[in-house]
C-alpha cells in the first residue's frame, strides 16, 4: 500500500530553507508591487524539530548559480542526503518574489533527490503572474495542486490537492497571509473536516525561519537559525 501521507511529506516538507521564487510575463499583478533591488538567499542555516512525534535537528548548505539561475541546497551531515534544485526563468524573478512578505511563489521548477522516490515539481502561471498549477511527479504518483482566489498581491487563497493514482479524497487548502506577522497559515481540510494547520513564519528577507504544524497526531514546530547568506541583485 501506497502511504501518501508520506509522500506528500517527502515533497512539500523538506526541511531545506527556500525563498519563494518566479516566473515573469508582462502586465501583471506582481508587476505593480514594489521591485526590491536585492534578495539574499539563505546560504548556511540549522534546522530543529521538536514536537510530539519526535525531534530532532539537521544542517544545509545552499549554492547560488547565477549562470544556471538555479539555487541547489542539500543537508551537511547526516545518514541521508537530500538534495534540492530550484530552476528560475531570470534573476529578476528571484528578487521580485520578495515584493511582499510572505513571499510569493514565482519558481519555474523544482527537483528533489534523495529521499524516497525523489520528485519533479513544475509550477505554472497566468498572465497576471499568479501561481496557477503546480505538477510534482514521483515514479510512483503524481501530485496535482490547483490555485485558486489570490488576494492583491497574487498570493493565492485557495488549493486543492489531487493524487494520481489514488485512493483518498482531496485536500482542500485555505490559506491566510499576515503581512505584520509575516506568517501564512494553511488549514487543509478532507470532506469539509480540517485535518491540519500549518503556521508558516518568514523572516524580513522572506526566507522561512518557523513551521508549526498541528493534526491528530500531535504537533510539531521546525525552527531554522540562518546563519549566512547569498545577496542576488537585480539586473538592469
């Protein structure tokens, strides 16, 4: 039997610190928000988890290719090394994903190895810049999220959640955004029952310092200390 729970883990929760990323058209939304002239990346950084199902505590190390446009982080240490490659369309859209707090997600692709299966994540945009679809494939299933009502800066509100092939039903996300705070708070919901909370914490560089996640399980909150960072500039 296929434990998509786990799955789902492998793909979306990856303790490897990410700024969200972007795609570029022309008119749009993300467009009219402010154009930060830099972005820093997280370069070294510390992860603990703690909570009711464990704890634990692991370190990453992440490499900017400004020739590649691709950020590559991996774990230091540890029995299993797990890999991530974010791809991006230009350097303009890594500094524009921090046009607001929390970030938005402008990424062109994502591949992950190293755990389980590995995955290939694609993500797609309208013509207003908003994230529409994101596709992350495993040699077992594939994981469809379609968005859905995004408030004024692109950020989208709502997902759904599909499993190909699969035995279990939808998951249906509400997402809420704290500009102040700098959190976004995602409530997933099956059959209309929610079955998890993700509280999710930025820092003012729109990197992500704090998970706590609450379900039937338990709860359990990953913290992640940065410890050095890569400034990406805007290119004229």
């Amino acid at each position: 039997m296929i434990d998509y729970s786990r799955l789902r883990r492998i793909l979306s929760c990856v303790a490897i610190i990410f700024v969200a990323n972007a795609l570029s058209s022309g008119a749009s939304i993300a467009a009219q928000l402010p154009r930060p002239a830099c972005v820093m990346l997280p370069a070294e950084s510390r992860n603990v988890t703690a909570g009711s199902s464990g704890s634990g505590s692991v370190n990453y190390s992440c490499a900017w290719d400004g020739s590649a446009l691709t950020l590559t982080c991996a774990n230091t240490g540890g029995m299993m090394k797990v890999t991530t490659v974010t791809t991006y369309k230009s350097v303009n859209d890594v500094v524009d994903s921090v046009a607001a707090i929390p970030p938005l997600t402008m990424s062109a692709s994502l591949k992950q190895t190293g755990a389980g299966p590995g995955s290939a994540t694609l993500y797609m945009y309208d013509g207003q810049k908003r994230l529409v679809r994101e596709v992350a494939t495993t040699s077992i299933v594939t994981m469809t999220t379609e968005y859905s009502d995004w408030d004024s800066h692109g950020r989208p509100r709502k997902a759904r959640k599909t499993t190909t092939p699969g035995n279990r039903p939808p998951d249906d996300q509400a997402i809420a955004y704290d500009d102040a705070a700098r959190t976004k708070t995602i409530k997933t919901s099956q059959n209309g029952a929610v079955v998890s909370t993700d509280v999710v914490t930025f820092d003012t560089n729109g990197n992500q310092i704090k998970v706590t996640r609450s379900d039937a399980k338990g709860s359990a909150t990953s913290t992640t200390t940065i410890s050095s960072t890569t400034k990406v500039c805007r290119s004229q």
